[in-house]
C-alpha cells in the first residue's frame, strides 16, 4: 500500500523529464593501414603512440625503412565501454607497421674519388679500401688513413687524410704536433747539407698523401647498389689511361716523347690534332696530349734515397736578340759529372715527378751544354683566303697550260672571282700592280728577309710603300695573267727562295 502511494503521487507531483538523447562523440576507434588498434579517449595521443611505435619497429635496423602509415580516427559516443591503455594502442601500431614495411635502404658510404664513385656497406670498409691503396708503397704499415668532418662543407662530408700509424695510437699529442711536426722534424735533420754524412740519414719513405681528393659521403642505399668490397677494389687500383699535357722540352723527338710514356707512335699522333705523322715539327713549350696508364686513386709517395750516378749539368742559354727563337747553336758540347747524392724524390704512383737533392758530394764536376739561341717571335702566317679548293700544291706538277712552270713555287686555291685576299702576315707593301704571267699582283716584305706574294688577282687594294697588318684585306681574287680558271697563287718566300707555304700556315 505504502509504494502504491509514492507511486501515485510521483505520477501526480513530480514533473515529466524528456526523452534520452544521445551525446557528442566521447571515445575514438585508432586505425591504422585499416585495421583497428584500439580504443581511447584522447585522439590527440595517436601521432606520439605512431611516432613511438615507428621507432620501436625500426630499432633492430641499422637501414632506412619505408613503411605504408595511414592513420585514422573515427569518433563514437559510449557510456559504457572498455578503452585500451597506450601500452595496447603502441604495441599493435607496432605490429601492424612491421607487417606493412614496403622497402629498406641500407646505410652506405659513397666514395667519391674525382668523377669515379663506389658505394661501401661501412665506415670500416670505406677505411679498408683506401688502407689497401697505401700497401703498394707503405710496406711497414707506418701510415693510415682517417676520414675527417669538413666543417667547410653544408653536408656532412668526409674526407680522407693519411696520418701516421703511431700519431694516430697517441692522440693526446699537443695541438699543433702530428704530421706536420714529424716532417719538419725529418727536413729539419736533413736539411743542413754540410754538418750531416750519408750515413747520419733515414733513408726510405718519408711521407704519402693522396693525389685526388677522396670525399665520403653518408647515404641510404638499395642492397644492389652496394658494392663487394673485394671488386671495389680492384675497380680503385686498376689502372684506367688517361690523357695528360706534357710540355715539350728542347731536344724532344716524337720518338722519344713515345718511348718515354709506352706510348705507340700511332696513338701519340692519333691524340694529337696538331700531328700529322711521325715527321711531324715539334717546338719547345708546345703542349702535347699523352695518355699515362694510373689507377682511379693515385698516390703522392716521398722516399730518401741514396744513390751514385753520373749526372748532367743544365742547359746554359746565352741569348741572341738579332736570331728568332727557332734559331739556336750548340757552342760548347756537354760531359757527364759523377756525384754521390742523397734525395727526396717525389712519386705519383710508380713515376717520378720530382727529385729535391737534399746532401750532394760531387766526385767530379759535369760540363753544360753553351746553346746560342734567339729571343725574337718569328712571323707568323694564315691563310690568305676564307675557304677555296686547294687545286695545285708546291713542287713538280704536269703544266696545267702551256708556258706554266712544270716546278710549281706557290700553293693555288680555287675561289670566285672577286673573294677577299688578306695579307698572310704583316708587314711593308714592296710591289701592287701587273706581273705579265701572275697578272695583278700584291708582294708584301715580312722580317727576316720573308716575303709573301698573291697573284692572278682581279683588283689590288694597297700601294707600294704601304704598312699592312696580318688579316688586312689587300686585293680581290681573279683570273689574271697565265691563268686556268679563277683562283689565288699564294707564296712565301725566305731570302728569295720559294718554301712549301702550307707548312708556315697556322
């Protein structure tokens, strides 16, 4: 009866209360590559948790993982459920990562030596390989290489420097010691020649650096693109021909300059646009292409050497300023000295480059050669026509018509009546007008009692007396004179003799 009565009066008394509606989303499903992690309240903790699970599927891996990461929230309203703690929602991010990985590149090393490249699985090995180039030379393994941050650089690039073994082992050697100190420590006890003997000397290697520039660089690789350490190796060391620029010396030969580089004759001149054949002239100071047989990485190797040898004395030069400098004479012929020396010499690779005699005692002396040679630029000379067809060269030829000379003393080339003829080379106008068989003609005088003549021409543009420059327009080509068609007679002649003229033309 007593609840019958409270329920009545509820009825009766206590106000109504609207329908329930349900609220705003409170709890968040985690998913990630589509499948559900868990459950939480707090949406903003997925990308931590995602960051932290990344970590941990990565950890074991000493490479670079890509992994698929597509992470989503999708909000629900609950009033009673069960969430999962971030240990749960981290750990199955975790395993759903490790099960999605796309690809892994592994940490490299790129060795860049020049423009050659090689890609190494560790510091270890990048040390390895150019450890291994050193062996050649450094038999007592008394230096190594370091590879060093260069602050100078925006990435983080290494490079390489040879110190020496026991300098490496005592790293708390003061600031400013090292490499640096040994050789002046080395030069220092070699270098006063007369309170030293022979026997007072270390002799053997006394420095090695390297000729190229080694750069290391940090990368991120796929497996293919490494390589064996083995084969890279042997790609380093192996000998590759490349071309270089030697400077003729006086008394060079093309012979000589062939032997001494094991160079076929036939290779030199097949390099060397500036060659023709084995007869070809070659002038001291002309640079020559020459190919040297040396490996990816080359070696700078000193050594003290001791040796006994016959020795020649340099060239003496006494300048004649009245003589071109193609003009020279021996006046005293030379003999060999003998001498014991101890020497720095330098090395690239197996070549000599350089030899710093450091302690002399000369048994007795060498005479030089005495050469007399001229200090004046001879003329030069270019071809008088732009273009034409070379129809008649210097020498013996069939008279193309009758009265021509059968001893041809020009060079002809064909061209229209009327081409620009400039003058070869500078100098003074000695003859402008009519030649009987040349025609119209144009002689120009030059130093050296050369001279230049242009014939067959259809008009003269200088007069006789006049100072010309090389490349002046001086007349235009014709048909004039003893003539078989419209051409250019062009001649240099040295103290009144006729010369082959397209040997002078540069």
């Amino acid at each position: 009866m007593t609840a019958f009565c409270i329920i009545a009066a509820a009825v009766l008394f206590v106000p109504s209360f609207p329908a329930f509606e349900q609220e705003e989303d409170n709890v968040y499903e985690v998913r990630l590559n589509g499948e559900a992690v868990g459950l939480t309240e707090h949406p903003e903790e997925a990308e931590e948790l995602l960051a932290q699970a990344r970590a941990a599927a990565v950890s074991d891996s000493d490479g670079m993982v890509f992994t698929e990461t597509e992470l989503e929230l999708e909000g629900q309203s609950m009033l009673f459920g069960r969430l999962d703690g971030q240990d749960t929602i981290r750990e199955n991010m975790q395993r759903v990562l490790e099960s999605s990985v796309l690809d892994t590149l592994q940490r490299a090393y790129t060795v860049k030596i020049n423009e050659y490249t090689v890609n190494l699985r560790s510091s270890d090995e990048v040390l390895s390989l150019l450890n291994t180039c050193l062996d050649e030379y450094d038999t007592e393994d008394e230096y190594t290489v370091e590879l060093n941050v260069d602050p100078g650089r925006e990435l983080n690039v290494l490079t390489a420097s040879i110190r020496r073994t026991e300098e490496v082992a005592a790293d708390d050697v003061s600031e400013g010691a090292g490499l640096g100190a040994f050789f002046e420590e080395v030069f220092a006890q070699i270098e006063p020649a007369a309170a030293q003997d022979f026997e007072d000397l270390d002799y053997g290697l006394v420095e090695l650096e390297f000729a190229d520039t080694v750069e290391v660089v940090e990368a991120y690789l796929m497996e293919e693109e490494l390589t064996p350490l083995e084969e890279a190796v042997e790609q380093v060391m192996n000998e590759q021909a490349k071309e270089e620029i030697y400077e003729v010396q006086p008394g060079d030969t093309l012979s000589e300059i062939a032997l001494e580089h094991s160079l076929p004759m036939e290779d030199l001149i097949a390099i060397n646009p500036s060659l023709e054949d084995e007869n070809s002239t070659i002038r001291a100071g002309e640079d020559l292409i020459i190919t040297v047989p040396e490996p990816e990485l080359s070696i700078i190797h000193r050594e003290l050497v001791y040796e006994e040898e016959n020795y020649n004395a340099p060239v003496e030069y006494v300048d004649v300023d009245e003589w071109y400098t193609n003009q020279q004479e021996t006046i005293q012929e030379p003999s060999e000295g003998h001498r014991k020396v101890a020497a720095v010499k330098t090395y690239r690779n197996d070549q000599e480059v350089s030899e710093e005699i450091v302690l002399e005692e000369v048994d007795f002396e060498a005479v030089p050669r005495i050469v007399r040679r001229g200090t004046r630029v001879p003329p030069t000379f270019i071809k008088p026509i732009s273009g034409g067809v070379l129809t008649s060269s210097y020498g013996r030829r069939n008279a193309p018509t009758a009265g021509a000379s059968t001893n041809h003393q020009g060079t002809d080339w064909a061209t229209p009546v009327g081409t620009a003829v400039v003058a070869s080379s500078g100098g003074t106008v000695t003859r402008a007008g009519w030649a009987s068989g040349y025609g119209y003609v144009v002689y120009i005088q030059h130093e050296g009692g050369r001279e230049t003549r242009y014939a067959h021409l259809s008009r003269v543009l200088v007069s006789v007396g006049e100072q010309v420059e090389q490349g002046e327009r001086i007349a235009l080509s014709g048909n004039t004179g003893r003539s078989t068609g419209p051409h250019l007679h062009f001649e240099i002649r040295i103290n009144g003799v006729a010369v082959n003229a397209v040997d002078y033309l540069e």
